[in-house]
C-alpha cells in the first residue's frame, strides 16, 4: 500500500469544510446554532416540542426543516440519498444510523433489526457507505440488560427473551460479515454496557479471524475504558481475531454522575476533561502502535485528538488510507474536521442519523444540549460559518 502525500491539516480552512453547501445553507446553518447557542431554548424547547407534537400541532415542517435538516438525513434510508452524495462530493462516507430509541416490545426490536440489516444491505457495494452501526437496546429491552449487568437471575421467560437479543445481534452481525460490510456496536450506560461488551467480544471473536467486521465502542470519559481496551487486545492477540475500536470520549455524563451519586456507588466517571483526554489520546496511541491488530474509528469533535491521529500514522509511516484507521464525526457538525481530513487523503465518515421525526426527536435534543454543554462547541461552529461567510463576501 503506497503512502499518501504528507499534507498539513489546517482545520480552519473553510473553504473546504463548507465547499459542498450553499449559501442559503451557511445561512441556515448560521441561525439554527445561534438559536441552539441559547441555554434557555435549548432547555425550554424539547419539553415544549413534545407537548406540541403529543397534541397534534402542525410543527413537524418547521422541525424537518431546521434541525431535523442540520442533523439527520432523513426519516428513511431513501430519504438519506441526497446527504449521502453530498458527502461523497467531499470524499466524506456516510454512516446510515437508525436513530429509533427507547421502545420496548418485540415487535418494535424485530423491526429495528430488520431496519439495520436494510442499512447493511445499502451499504454493500457502496464505497460511499463504508460503515453501519447499531445499538443493543434497539434490539433488546434496557431492563433486561440492566439485569443481566447488575448479575441477578433471569426469569426463564427472560432467559428465552435475552436468547432472542443475541440472536438479532449475531444476524446482523452474520449479514454484515456475509456482505463484508463493517458494523460499529454503539456504547450505552454503564449499567449495562458490560452486558455489551460481551456481545460485542463474542462478535468480533465470531467474525473478525481475517478481516475488521465488528467494532465495540470504548467510551473514554470512563476511567476503567483504557484498561478495558488493553484487556481486549490481549484477548484478540491469543484468540487471533482484529479487535475493532471505536473510541468516543463519552455521551452520558450528567446522567452517569448522577445515577452514581443518588445510588451511593462510586462515579465511573474520570474526575475532569484533562483525565479524559489523556486516556483519549493514551488510547489513539496504543491502537497506532498495534494497527495490524486494532482497527480503530476514531469518533470525535476534538481538534487536538484529531490532529494527534494524523502525526501519529505520519510517524508510524501508516498510509492516511489505511483501512484500520477511520475518522468520524456526526452531520451537522465539525465539518472543518471531517472534510478538511477527507483532503488530506484519511478515511471519514460522517453518522448519519434518520428515522420518523417523532421517534428521533430524543437524539436530536441530545445534539442541541451537547452544542451547549461542549465548551465553545456552538462558539467553534459559529465562529466557523461566519468566517465562510466572510470570504464569500456575504454579510452577517
């Protein structure tokens, strides 16, 4: 594999982060983070947006046309087509993901997994979507991992129903290895994630004996993640499989802080952003050093990991087109980031989130607030857009 040119990132070009979008689009894009920007919406509105849906008023156009538009592609996989092109004019892949969430019955998790298997079958074939992804609790009920977490004694009504959630995973698991299609195994609360690292080891240990099919998520806001990820590497390196990582800093903090807290536990937690990022950029480190056996994405909105990423497969002389390493960031945001590092010749993709506009509305809040509870999140964004504005010599 011949080495891509070595070219410096400056990931305050936008020229090419927003070269893909109008400028009707900036414009759009300018307006709905000042909005977002206001602590106060962003509290007010999803309690607000629910009432108006529940009751029937007409707010779902407005909804598809702001911030349903900046965050998701849409509410089918039909309806994705356009992003998914428009990212590719970028050189920018697309990660389709099922953005439905927090249901409960059978039905509903047999549908979820069909759905997934349907993201698969797009992708096969398709350099432009180079991954898929999936959730557990999309295919089986929260409580019943959060028992099995918790190493209480199933029921064999939920012994059956629990035979029924591994089945689903390793189905989708078995399409995606069939169409040698990657999947990423998204990472969820604490209280029941190490149920999801079982699965997720029993998958990769299944499918990943020759090539990258399953990737686990390590969140790294949690001080036993890098310990964890080094267990599995020796795990891979005596069982003989590729150990996939999708390293994220973490999305459920407030809520992790304050399960630990009232139920008198100790927080899983690191005690500050800086332990965080160490463990962060320690594990960027650690895949590099071992690439032929990990194969990471490296899921973040971090400047600075990012840029560590790139000098550490320059030093390391690992093509920027290396098939185990993948940088991702969520549409809608850090497209300074995600097209600028395309430029340089790295693998990228962006999620991709879609599903009916009532059922996605939990992600999409989640995607306002972390806007705001980011440091200079919004600020980066706005910052961005407005300098691209400049240039295009158009007011603010």
């Amino acid at each position: 594999m011949e080495l891509s040119p070595r070219k410096k990132i400056n990931f305050d070009n936008t020229e090419i982060a927003f070269r893909n979008k109008t400028n009707g689009e900036l414009n759009q894009a300018y307006w709905l983070f000042k909005i977002i920007s206001s602590n106060f919406l962003t509290k007010v509105g999803p309690p607000m947006t629910n009432f108006l849906l529940n009751i029937g008023f007409p707010i779902k156009g407005a909804i598809k046309a702001t911030i349903f538009k900046q965050f998701c592609g849409g509410e089918t996989i039909q309806e994705c087509e356009h992003t998914i092109e428009q990212l590719s004019l970028g050189h920018v892949g697309t990660i389709l993901d099922y953005s439905v969430e927090g249901e409960d019955e059978e039905e509903v998790f047999d549908f979820t997994c069909e759905e997934i298997i349907r993201t698969i079958n797009r992708a096969d074939g398709d350099p432009r979507v180079p991954i898929t992804v999936f959730k557990i609790t999309g295919i089986g009920r929260f409580a019943l991992l959060e028992k099995l977490d918790a190493k209480q004694e199933l029921t064999t009504i939920e012994t059956e129903e629990f035979a029924r959630v591994r089945a689903r995973c390793e189905r989708i698991c078995k399409v995606a290895f069939d169409k040698q299609v990657p999947v990423m195994i998204d990472a969820e609360d604490s209280w029941v994630q190490d149920t999801i690292d079982e699965l997720a080891l029993e998958m990769m240990i299944r499918f990943n004996k020759e090539k990258l099919i399953v990737y686990n998520t390590y969140q790294m806001y949690r001080h036993d993640k890098l310990a964890d990820l080094k267990a599995d590497y020796l795990i891979a390196k005596e069982t003989g499989f590729i150990l996939g990582v999708k390293m994220v800093r973490g999305a459920y903090m407030e809520k992790e802080r304050k399960r630990a807290l009232e139920m008198g536990y100790p927080s899983p937690i690191q005690p500050d952003k800086a332990a965080t990022d160490k463990d962060y950029d320690e594990s960027l480190r650690f895949c590099v050093k071992h690439i032929e056996q990990i194969g990471i994405v490296c899921g973040t909105h971090n400047e600075e990991s990012s840029r560590l990423l790139t000098e550490l497969m320059d030093e390391h002389n690992i093509p920027h087109n290396h098939p185990h390493a993948y940088f991702a960031q969520l549409l809608g945001m850090s497209d300074n980031l995600s097209f600028n590092l395309s430029d340089a010749g790295y693998n990228v993709a962006k999620y991709v989130p879609y599903g009916p506009i009532t059922a996605v509305m939990p992600y999409l809040f989640r995607r306002a607030q972390e806007n705001t509870s980011v440091a200079g999140q919004t600020g980066r964004e706005l910052g961005l857009i407005s300098k691209e504005k400049a240039r295009r010599g158009f007011k603010l």
